[in-house]
C-alpha cells in the first residue's frame, strides 16, 4: 500500500499535498486529546469530543442549508447524552476500581 501511495502522491500533486496536510492535523488533533485525556480525564475528554461533534452538526446545517426538524434535535441530544452517560459512567467505575486498589493496598501494610 506505501508503494500505490507513493506512486499518487507523485502523479498528483494536489492530493499529496492534502495528504500531507491531513497528517499534520490529525496529529495535532490527536495530540490535544491525549493532552485533554492527561490534565482533565477520560470524561472531560469525551466531553470536548461530544461537543466537538455537536458542532460539525451545527456546521453543516449552517453550510450546507436543509429544511430542519425538531427530530435533529431530539436525536442529537439523546445520542449525544448517550455517549456522555456511557463515558461517565466508565470513568466511576475506573475510580471505584483504583479506590478498591488503594484499600486492599492499604490493608496489606497494616
């Protein structure tokens, strides 16, 4: 596959330079998640994510003009909260797991 990419890259030079400018904000983007995901959470994160993704929806109603339905809005909010509630409850479990970890670790030394 590195060899057909190459092999594009050199017969177009628009695409490549598409490609190379996708592979520099896919690692930015990336890289500002994971730092999201170290200083703030994995809730926090998925929260930025939620709302990140929220508005490209709202983006492409205001781009791209459609006739718009109060269903958008119900769907959005319910996949949305969704996800929210699926993070949040993820990362209680995670505390919970560290908090049992810390007490049995705790226990032993006594």
């Amino acid at each position: 596959q590195t060899v057909t990419l190459v092999r594009f890259a050199s017969t177009n030079l628009t695409g490549a330079i598409f490609l190379v400018l996708y592979t520099i904000v896919a690692y930015l983007a990336i890289s500002c998640h994971m730092r999201v995901v170290k200083h703030y959470g994995s809730v926090i994160a998925v929260l930025v994510g939620n709302v990140r993704k929220a508005g490209t929806i709202i983006l492409s109603f205001l781009l791209f003009p459609k006739p718009f339905s109060m269903l958008y809005v119900y769907g959005s909010v319910l996949v949305l909260g969704g996800l929210s509630a699926v993070a949040y409850v993820k990362d209680l479990k995670r505390k919970a797991k560290a908090m049992l970890a810390e007490q049995h670790h705790l226990e032993g030394q006594e």
